[in-house]
C-alpha cells in the first residue's frame, strides 16, 4: 500500500515537473473575444498556425459576460487574458474604470486608416462593424424590407422583429445610441429617441442574448426581422442561408472592434504579435472574409454584397465617450423598463 | 447496530485496536466529513455573509429590501414562485393519472408512458426547450403552422408561443410529471388492497373505491412527488434561459453580469436555497409519512390491476399524450434538425445531411466540451461514490458523534440551484484566502461544483446499500481474525458493490449534462456539453450543430442507463 502510494506520489511530481518544463519552453497566449466563435476563432486559429511556437488559449462570451469575467478577475488582481478582443466602447470603459490597457503601437499601424487610430496606443482597432437591418427572403422580398429604421415601426411588423438585449450584448448599446440619441439629436423625438424603442414594444419585439440568435431566429422565419450587426449579418450570406441585409438610410452606426493589451498580462510578447498578425494583409484578409468586418487596414479590398463600397454608404462613427459604463447601466434600466 | 451485543462490540473494537488500523480509518472519516462540510458549507456561508453585510462589512437586512425592490427581481421572485407552483400543480394533476392507470389499470401503452418518465428524468430539459422553439415558435413553428391550417386560422402568429411564461410551464411539466409518477405509482403498487376489497365489497363502485380509498392512501407520495417537481422547478435554469423567462436563477447569473453585484448574487441566492430548504424539509417529512402509511398496512403482496373496459383508454389517451409530447415529437425533432443543412430551409430534400454529426467531433469547441464532460462526470461521480462509501458507512454503521448533521448536509445540495452554488464558489475562489488554490477559471472549480451538487447521491445510495447488508457478516469476519481494512475490503466493499455502482451511474448521468452550474463557471477550454449547445443556439455552428450534439448527449445518457440496468439489474425508474 505505502509503496504503492509513494509510486504515485513520484508519478504525479513528475508529471508536474515534466508539464512545468514543457510550459516554460513554449509561449502562450490567451485571447477573450465577444463575437460569435465561428466568425473570429478561425483568425485566432490562423495566429496560431504561424506561430507554432505560441500555445494560444481563446474564451468566447456574450461581450458583456465576458466583460463581467474580466473585471471579476481584475478586482481578484488574477486578469488572465493577454489580449482582449471587443467594442472600442467597451476597452473604453475598462480602461476609464480599471486603468487596466497597457498601451501598444503595432507594426502595421500606419497602414490603418488615420481617423481610427487611438493616439494613447490603448486600443488598436481591428475592425468596423455596422448595425443593420436583417430580414428572411423568404419570407419578405427584397422590395418589401424596410430600407430605414423608421419603417420597423409599421404596424405589418408587429410580432415580426428581433433585437438584442443591452444586459447581454455589447452592440445592443451600439443601436440604442443611435436611435436614442444621435437620431434624437439629428431629427428629433419622436419619432426616434426611447419613444422608437416604445413603438417598437407596441409591435411585440422579441430581444434575445446575441446577434448570433438573431442570426438563427431570421433564417428560420420565426423573427424575420432584425436589427442586426454586419459581421453575423455577412455569415447568412456566405453559409447560404436564406436572410439579406439592408443598410438603413438613417446611417450605419460603424462600431470599432478593437483589440487591447492587458496590463500585468503573463505574455506581453505573444500578445504583441497577434496584435500586429491582425493587422497584417493576411489578418485583415480573414477579419473580411471569416470576421465579416469592414477592413481597418487601407490597402485591404472590401465590397457589400450588392458592389458598394464603404465610401458608398453613410457611416456614423458611434460616440465612444458617449457610452460609458454608467450610459450603459441606463441603456439598460430603460430598455427593460420599457419591454416589460 | 441491531442486535449487536456489549460483548461483541467491545470485542470488534479490539479487534481494530489490535490491527492498528482504527487511527488510520479514524482519519479518513473525519477528512471525508471535513471535505463535506467545507465543500457544501463553505460558498453558502460567503453567501450568507455577503447578503447579510454592508459595503463595510458591518451586520445589515437592508440588501433584501433593496435588491427586492429591483422591479426585474421583484419581477423573476413572482416568476420564479407562482411557475413553479403551475409547473407543480399541473404535473400532479398529470401524473397521479398517469401512475394510477400504469400501476393498477389495464391501459394500454404503459411501456411509452415509462419510458417517456425515464427519457424526462435522465434528460436536461434544455434540450426539449431547443425542440420546441423549433416545433412551438409563433411565427413559423411546425405545430403551429399545422395548428393554423387544421383550425383554419388566418393568423400569421401563433396560436402557440413557447417564448412565454407558459412556455416554462409546459416544457417544465414533463419533468414535474416524472418525479410524481416515480413517487405515486409506487405507492399504489406497494398498497395494502384489502381496504379497497373491503369497499368493494361493501358496494362501492370502482370509482368511489378509487375516489375515497385509493388515492387518499397514496396523498403523502402524491405530496412528496409535487413537492420534488416544486423544488426542482425553483432551480430551473436551462428552459428559462433559452426561453428568455425572468426567473432568480436567470437573475442571479444576470446580477453577475454588468454591474458586477456579489450582494445582490449572494442575496438573490440566499433567498432561493431558502425556499429550495424548506421544500426538500417539507419533502423528508412527507416521504417519512408516506413510508409510515406503508409500513402500517403493507402486507407484502401486489393489489390487482383494475378492468375498466373502454374507460380505460381516458388513461391510454393521457399517456400518449404524455409519450408524444414529452418524448417522441421533441426528441424526433432534434433528430430531423441535427441532419438539415440549414435551419432556414426546413423539410426541402435537398437540405438534409449527416455532416453535423462529423462537426461535432471535429471542431475544436464541441470536441473539447464532449471532453471535457466525460472528464467531469467520470471524475465527479468517481469522488462521489468514494465520499459517499465512507459518509454512508459513518452514518449507516457507526455511532459517531454528528452523523445525524452529515446526513442532513449531504442531501442539503439536492435543493440548491446550481448558479447559486456557483456564484459562491466565484466569490469563494477568487477571494483570499482561496483565491491562492488558483482553481478559478479551472476545470477543478467545475470538479468542485459537480461534487458538491451530486454527492447527495452517492451518500443515499451508498447508506442504503449498507443498511441491506446485514452487520453478523462483518462480525464474523472480524471475529475470524480479519482487522477492519480487511472486513471492509473483503465483506463490505463487494456487497455494497452494486449500490454503489448505480451511484456512480446517477451521478454521471447527473454530471454529464450538467447546466446550470458550469454556464457560470467555464472559461477558457473548460465548456462542457450544455455550455457548448447553448454557445450553438447562440450562433456558432448553428441550430442543427447545437441539435446534433444534443442529440449525441441523449444517446449517451440513454446507453448508460440501458448499461445500468443490465449490470445492476435495477430499473432506473424504482423509486429513490
């Protein structure tokens, strides 16, 4: 028995000692991303493939899950991701709450487009993402989808529309900035402002968790409408299924999605290179054509569906000072005020 | 203990002594009963302290009244109590029916109706939440659409809508339905029939007899089978999740979210383990009536099976709604699902394939969760039935002092909503002094939680297969020269050997599926299958993904239990 025991013992000390020395050789990395897995775990996975020599870790959340993760582990003073991939807005806050971003030039930096560059170093962006409108061709012809947000509110939507709910989802405070605030400011209220989100409730709107629900609910009909973000919007099209999008002429709210440096990060270097490896020709590529987003980097092509351009549609940069931490807490308090 | 005599006692304890192997087992006792206190009493009394401290640390009740007036929790504590108390309601108004026609009708389709009570209680519910979003979504649900075209509505929605309050309540009930079936079809099997001779022969109708004889003898199983789905729907998670349902088990996991909020967790918690307590109390005492009612008037021979001519098919046709409803649609549902292309074409020939079966055991994140889970629920139900071995010797066959609390403690985690026990583990291990074990973010925190919530298992069963074993064995082995290892190792260990067996199996069946505890818990490469199904109802692979490993997960839990009852030649459906 006692012999028995002390082999054991042996056993495990070795295998600790041989796992021990195996992790000291190789580097690692930890990612945390907030959009859905199949649209940023392949780019995670083609970092990984070139360097063979880095052991690359990612988790995925819900973004305000995963937000609650990372400052569950801040206050803990254990952050264990190198490399936080999520809404500038978002970054935004951890930063203006924790000080937690290590600030960071990459490689590539002077390929991204100027108007996206954070001069603190603190966020590099990697991608724009736009809110839009989904809709099922199925079951609304492309000449019966609503071109603009107003159009939601006809009454021939009522029990048809999806949208996703600020406690979960990132983006969702993207598209409440927009029709509560900027639209407000720019057209008035009504028709936009919370009022927008009222009618909407008048016609039965259905929130979920994610846009990658949404995704799941237009394609089978059962929410043929929804107000959606390009990237999960850009995968219907490329897996076949049967859903569109259309970009409202109120404007695209672009939201940068951008990837930040943790302070006290175990694997500063690992977390380096992939930021610099997303903003190469071939990170950028991937960020298109798996991420779905709309390229940072100016030399990298990019087209709509339809053979637009970026410069062929209005954009609205979302207001990042806009949408701090307590903005969001609001965000949330009214949307469920007004859906209960 | 019965029958055992001063002098042989002392002479076992001798006998121990002389072995040298009475310290050594004394250690290991009180280790196990360590680690069962500090596993279950350890997060809950964070908890109490977080709920019932301010900001500052000093003694306060005011975060009940604050966090109560939250209209979302004021709102999922009204949710939480009044579905339960429907999901209860009705599932006894299904399941006496149902266990009063299997066990003493001459229905047809009893074979569907115990197999669909076994499909309910070896499932997660989540995965029949999945099938009828698919089957009862108001837009373009299959039931639904059928549902218009039979009624000829003109409706473009409804008139089903499963993203509802009723919607928890209908997919709660099959599982309702099982624990009261499991608890009154026994009773009534178990009953004396002579009071119901006696009515008969007094000229009572069959019906009167069963109206004024039968089920007012089976109350208590009736009581104790409503108050089991009671408390199982108040730990709900996955239905109401994937329904979108504001209940506290939602609110819990949504106060961990932004703000981040360890009071209003802690509070919230503390209020549904109270509840949960009181219900699992309640339930004890009705079992121990119920036991009772038997014990006076059981004789030891089966009543007879009534014959109620074309009457018998009211009871046939509840059974198979039972079976269509809560087995075959859902399950067939996930099936047809799992082999489509995509969800957006629905029955079209051309969008049928086998190739998300192939996805689930190539992508990285299925792969790892199916990993992960057969890692957990092997390892958890490995510790269990160990934990359970020494915990229900300790309580079955010795007299040491607090056993009666380590009984009580180890089926306390029964009535604990998994994100309450994991929302005390989170704050638990990410603290000091705890935070040093570096589990967080680990599968060993999941370990953690898995053991902590299904130990109650493993000391249930394992106490019982002690109880049958009568104590003259041990003496004689001890008294023929055999020190206490080796009574235990050659006399107790493979007597006990099949009850312990069906522990490890119902823990594994427990721990594989496991919900509510681990969306809480996972971090990087720690999902396991429930989290990953839910990660593919969210967007990723997909719904038929999400549909295939779903159905994988049923595959495997159905074969354990198929396995189970060959090798311990116990139906899963005897009452426990």
């Amino acid at each position: 028995m006692t012999q028995h025991l002390r082999i054991a013992f042996l056993g495990l000390c070795l295998s600790l000692g041989l796992g021990l020395a195996a992790s000291a050789v190789a580097g690692e990395l930890y990612v945390y991303y907030g959009t859905s897995r199949d649209l940023f775990e392949p780019v995670v996975q083609a970092f990984a493939a070139s360097r063979p020599d880095i052991k690359v870790s990612s988790y995925r959340a819900p973004t305000e899950e995963l937000m609650a993760t990372i400052e569950l582990e801040i206050r803990a003073g254990k952050p264990r991701a190198d490399v936080i991939v999520i809404t500038a807005s978002q970054l935004f806050g951890l930063q203006q709450q924790h000080k937690a971003l290590e600030s960071y030039s990459p490689k590539d930096l002077e390929a991204v487009k100027k108007e996206l560059r954070d001069p603190a170093g603190l966020l590099t962006p990697v991608g724009i993402n736009l809110s839009l409108i989904q809709y099922n061709t199925k079951r609304i012809p492309p000449q019966e989808a609503p071109k603009k947000y107003l159009d939601l509110l006809n009454p021939k939507w009522n029990n048809q529309i999806v949208v996703t709910d600020p406690r979960s989802s990132s983006s969702a405070h993207t598209h409440i900035w927009f029709l509560t605030k900027y639209m407000a400011d720019a057209q008035g209220e009504p028709p936009y402002g919370w009022k927008f989100y009222q009618e909407l409730r008048k016609l039965n709107v259905k929130y979920v968790a994610s846009h990658g629900t949404i995704r799941a609910m237009v394609q089978t009909g059962e929410r043929p409408l929804g107000i959606q973000m390009l990237n999960d919007a850009m995968k219907s099209i490329t897996a076949g299924e049967p859903a569109s999008f259309v970009l409202a002429q109120e404007g695209s709210p672009a939201e940068i999605t951008a990837a930040s440096l943790l302070k006290g990060s175990r694997n500063p270097n690992e977390a380096k290179a992939f930021v610099d490896f997303l903003l190469t020709e071939k990170g950028q590529d991937l960020m298109v054509k798996v991420g779905g987003y709309v390229p940072v980097r100016t030399s990298t092509a990019f087209k709509f569906p339809d053979g637009r351009g970026l410069a062929d549609i209005k954009t609205v940069p979302v207001d990042l000072a806009y949408i701090t931490p307590e903005k969001r807490e609001e965000h949330m308090r009214k949307f469920h005020e007004i859906m209960r | 203990m019965i029958g055992q005599t001063a002098s042989n006692k002392g002479d076992s304890v001798r006998l121990q002594k002389e072995s040298g192997c009475l310290d050594l087992a004394k250690l290991v006792w009180v280790l196990s009963a360590a680690l069962l206190v500090y596993m279950i009493a350890v997060p809950f009394g964070y908890m109490a302290y977080e709920s019932l401290t301010d900001a500052q640390g000093g003694a306060t009740l005011a975060n009940i009244p604050k966090y109560f007036g939250m209209a979302f929790v004021l709102e999922a504590t009204a949710n939480t109590f009044l579905l339960s108390g429907a999901v209860t309601l009705l599932s006894a108004l299904v399941g006496v029916p149902l266990a009063f026609g299997v066990s003493r009708t001459d229905m047809w389709g009893k074979g569907l109706v115990r197999g669909t009570v076994l499909v309910s209680i070896i499932t997660p519910p989540f995965l029949r939440a999945i099938a009828y979003v698919i089957l009862a979504g108001p837009n373009v649900g299959y039931l639904n659409q059928l549902l218009r075209f039979l009624l000829g509505l003109s409706v473009e929605s409804g008139p089903l809508d499963i993203f509802s309050a009723w919607g928890f309540v209908v997919l709660s009930i099959p599982g309702g339905v099982a624990f009261v079936f499991l608890q009154t079809a026994s009773a009534f099997e178990n009953m004396d029939p002579s009071l119901e001779e006696g009515a008969r022969l007094a000229g009572a109708t069959p019906r009167q007899t069963a109206l004024r004889i039968t089920l007012p003898m089976a109350k208590h199983a009736m009581l104790s089978g409503a108050l089991l789905a009671f408390s199982v729907s108040l730990a709900m998670y996955g239905i109401p999740h994937i329904l979108n349902v504001n209940v506290l088990t939602i609110a819990i996991r949504k106060s961990l979210l932004m703000p981040l909020d360890f009071k209003a967790a802690s509070t919230l918690s503390m209020v549904v383990l109270v509840a949960s307590l009181l219900t699992l109390w309640l339930y004890r005492l009705s079992v121990r009536s119920a036991k009772k009612f038997q014990t006076i008037t059981g004789r030891g021979f089966r009543p007879g099976v009534m014959r109620l001519g074309r009457w018998r098919h009211c009871f046939t046709a509840l059974g198979l709604l039972y079976g269509v409803f809560a087995f075959l649609l859902p399950y067939g549902m996930l099936v047809l699902v799992s082999c489509m292309r995509r969800i957006g074409y629905g029955l079209e020939l051309d969008n049928f394939t086998l190739r998300n079966y192939l996805y689930i055991w190539t992508e990285p994140l299925p792969r790892t969760a199916i990993i992960n889970s057969f890692i957990l629920a092997t390892a958890s139900s490995t510790v269990v039935v160990l934990l359970g071995i020494v915990i229900g010797y300790l309580i079955a066959r010795t007299r040491v002092r607090g056993r009666a609390v380590l009984d009580y403690l180890a089926v306390l985690p029964l009535g604990i909503a998994g994100t309450a026990l994991a929302a005390g583990l989170i704050i638990v291990y990410l603290n000091r002094p705890l935070s040093a074990l570096g589990v967080y973010a680990t599968l060993w925190i999941l370990l953690i939680a898995y053991v902590t919530r299904f130990i109650p298992f493993g000391v249930r069963y394992c106490q019982t297969a002690f109880m049958q074993v009568s104590q003259e064995l041990e003496e004689a082995a001890r008294l023929g020269g055999a020190n206490w290892f080796q009574t235990v190792r050659h006399i107790l260990l493979p007597l006990i050997k099949r009850g312990a067996l069906y522990a490890w199996i119902v823990a594994f069946l427990s721990a594989f599926p496991e919900i509510s505890a681990s969306i809480l818990l996972r971090n990087i490469g720690t999902d396991v299958v429930a989290t990953a199904i839910l990660d593919m109802w969210d967007g990723t692979g997909g719904l038929p993904a999400a549909s295939a490993l779903s159905v994988m997960v049923f595959l495997v839990l159905t074969l354990l239990v198929l396995l189970a009852q060959r090798v311990t030649g116990r139906s899963m459906l005897e009452r426990s």
